[in-house]
C-alpha cells in the first residue's frame, strides 16, 4: 500500500511516499480503507520529536516509533478483529488511528465512530481530534452553561472553529479571537462578537467572560485573568510555543502553580481519545449544528506540503489528506 513514512525526527523533508505492507490487525482492532486523514498539530510534534516531552511520553527516543504518520482518519470498514462488535465491513467511519497517511490503517474500535450521512469523508476528517478537543475544553474542563459569555482565542484555526460552533450550540455569548482575514469566517460560525487581535487585545473593555478557551498559546497568563471575570474558568489548550523540551506544556504548569491563589480557575488540558465524543460530535454534525471548515485538500503524495502549511500558521479551519 502507498504511505507515506518516516524514519527520523526532522522536518516535512523526511517525510516520504513508499510502498509498504498492508497492517495486520488484532482481535480488538479495526482495519480501514483510508478515504482522508485530517492535518493536526500533533503530527508535525511527532514529525519533529518536539517537544522533547513526547519523546518520553512514548513516541520514540531517537526515532519515531510509528513510521506512518497521521493521526485523524474517516473511510470505510475492511476488516476487524475477532473481538470487535461496534463495526462491521463497509460501515463508513471515522476517528483517531496511529498511522493514517495510508490508504489502510489501524485503529481501536474506542477511538472511532461511524461517519456522519451528512458529511464528506473530507469534512469527516478534520473533526476527531480538533472536534473532540474543543468539546472536551468546553464541557469537561470549562463546565461551560447556556448564557455564560465564552471567548475562544485562536477561533478560526482548527480547534478554535469546533469550539466556537459547539459553544454556541450550548447557548453561550461566543467572542471569537482571530487575524483579520478570518473574521467573516468566525463570524459565519455563530460568534456575536470577532475580536481581531491585531487591533485589539482580549483585556480591552476589562474582565467580561465567565470562559475563556485559549487555543492559541502565546499570551500570557496575566492578559487572560485580566480578562476573565471574577470566578471565570481559563482552559488552556495543548502545548504550542514555548521550549524545546516542554513547549507550551510550561504554561499550563504555570497556570496549576498560580490557580491555588486566584479566585478564577485555571486549567491546562490535553485531549483524550473517546468513541462517546466522537458520536456526539457526529450526531451534532447530523443535525447541522457543527460543520468543519477545510481551508484545503492535499493528496496523499504532497502529505509534507499540508504538514508544511500547517507548521507556517494560520490555516482557517483544517487542513485534509486525501487517500486515493
């Protein structure tokens, strides 16, 4: 099968079109036949092994322990494990698999879920791990309720546009934050209100907003409390910027050292994998309530331009592979 590979940590230039064998799969696993695979953060991490924490956390010391690389998928069911109940063959799907810049991979049957009817397998793509992180941002470590004032930094970009229609669908006020050339685009997602941080800062008209959902990473935590009304919740979301050896993961340690004295709660987060997510993301995807906004498609042999584009900044919405 066509994959594309990698063998060292570096960047986009190790990554490579080759011919390799088709994975086997388990008794608890499932086999797909890749239709896309979505561009996210993590795949440029593992590319370049930075963080140095992720070497440590798993994915290989000298070099990438998986040769494959992509993490979000959406195609069809080829096969499953002798184990396997939730899926059978042809059922269209998508989720979260090590490796799905192929066109088959391998993943859990408790990192998938079954493709939205309404959704392209492109549009299916872009949602599990960018979707599942805003909703877990919102609901698990914002507690966020209908009326509450919501701002969302970084609220054209992957996670920021999940967050953004999701925390509108659970009837909060959503203030989105963003560059002046997506602003139409949160706008179009349910936002009453666009902040374009180039003219103004987060802070400006003082503390307002009972959730603030940082997915951008590179203000700090004073400008945000500023913001945050008196016994406000901050997420910070992943771990961009920062150094070498933690990246952003510094600020989030920050956050747990200063939350004890405050009156706001502050909170880093990282994603979790979750079937029971990834079906309410598509039942809300079902019912129109959220749509993943794709800034462009790449085919599986210019997988290292999208990873290329991803890593210059600024993409409106995702990024998506596609699997001939």
């Amino acid at each position: 099968m066509k994959a594309i590979v990698q063998h060292r940590y570096g960047s986009a230039d190790e990554l490579a079109l080759a011919d390799i064998d088709r994975p086997a799969i388990g008794d608890d696993e499932v086999l797909i036949g890749g239709r896309a695979a979505g561009v996210d953060p993590s795949v440029w991490h593992i590319m370049e092994g930075k963080p140095y924490l992720i070497r440590a956390a798993g994915f290989g010391m000298r070099a990438p322990k998986t040769e494959v690389r992509g993490s979000d998928v959406a195609g069809v069911v080829e096969a499953v494990g002798a184990a396997v109940t939730r899926f059978t063959p042809g059922d269209e799907i998508f989720g979260m698999s090590a490796g799905s810049f192929a066109e088959f991979a391998v993943a859990r049957p408790d990192r998938l879920a079954l493709k939205p009817a309404r959704l392209t397998f492109v549009e299916a793509a872009a949602m599990p791990t960018s979707g599942v992180t805003a909703l877990q941002a919102l609901r698990d470590r914002g507690s966020v309720k209908a009326g509450q004032r919501v701002l969302v930094i970084g609220a054209g970009g992957g996670v920021g546009s999940f967050a953004v229609q999701l925390a509108v669908d659970f009837g909060a006020h959503v203030t989105g934050v963003c560059g002046p050339a997506k602003t139409a685009l949160v706008a179009s997602l349910g936002a009453e209100e666009v902040i374009d941080y180039t003219r103004d800062e987060v802070d400006s008209k003082g503390a307002r907003f009972d959730l603030i959902v940082d997915t951008a990473g590179n203000r700090p935590l004073s400008i945000l409390r500023r913001a945050l009304a008196p016994g406000g919740t901050l997420v910070l979301v992943g771990g961009e910027g920062g150094g070498a050896l933690l990246g952003g993961i510094s600020r989030n340690l920050k956050a747990g050292v200063v939350a004890p004295f405050v009156g706001q709660t502050l909170r880093g987060m990282l994603a979790r994998g979750d079937s029971a997510d990834l079906e309410y993301l598509a039942e809300r995807a079902q019912a129109g309530a959220i749509t993943p906004q794709v800034e462009q498609t790449f085919p599986l042999a210019h997988a290292a331009d999208a990873v290329r584009r991803l890593a210059d900044g600024h993409v409106a919405g995702k990024l998506v592979v596609t699997v001939p």
